[in-house]
C-alpha cells in the first residue's frame, strides 16, 4: 500500500516538472526575445517589420523573394532565446522541454494566422 502511494506521489512530481520546465522556457524565451530582441528590432531593424507585421511572415519566404539571404540571421535571432537555454532544460526533462519548444511553435503558428 505504502509503494503505491509512493509510486502515484513520484508520478505527479513528473508531471508537475514536465509541466513546470515548459512554462519556464517559455517564460525565459518570451522575455528574453521581447526585450532583447523584438523591442530594439522595431526601434532599429527593418527586417523585422517587414516580415514579421506582414501579412507573409516567413523568414524563408522574404529571404527567397528579395534575394537577400542575410534575413534568415534575423529570424535565428528571434529564435536563440529559446535555444539557449535548451541543454539545460534537456537534462532536467526532456519531455518538458520538447512540450514548451511545440508550444511556442503552436502559438507563433496560430498568431500568425489571424488577421491584424
């Protein structure tokens, strides 16, 4: 009886770590991408509005249409804040880790569907 308290006891700890490492790299990415990169790329970048606020927000797309492969640094400087902290994160969970990277993927995909 005392291990299957013990074993259900373990099993929520999992999934509250799962849970929790997922916020925090979303969190941590979020804040970091806001203010070190999407606040000074509105101030001074011109990539940044011109594919992101558009209505084709793709790096790849712009960077192919203009002939100007120098925009995809712009959009990896968009996505290291979440890659940083990717080894980190991979050793406490994994599967924590891969549910928050999915998660800002569902969400940037979604975002960018609607119209402004």
């Amino acid at each position: 009886m005392v291990t299957l308290a013990a074993n259900a006891e373990g099993k929520a700890m999992t999934v509250i770590k799962i849970i929790l490492i997922a916020v925090v790299l979303l969190l941590t990415g979020d804040f970091i991408s806001t203010f070190f990169y999407h606040v000074p790329e509105h101030i001074f970048g011109k990539y940044h509005g011109a594919v992101h606020h558009s209505h084709n927000r793709s790096f790849i797309r712009y960077a192919i249409a203009t002939k100007n492969p120098l925009v995809l640094i712009t959009g990896f400087f968009a996505a290291f804040p979440y890659l940083v902290f990717l080894p980190v994160f991979w050793s406490l969970s994994p599967t924590g880790t891969i549910l928050g990277l999915s998660r800002r993927t569902v969400s940037c995909r979604i975002s960018s569907s609607f119209p402004h």
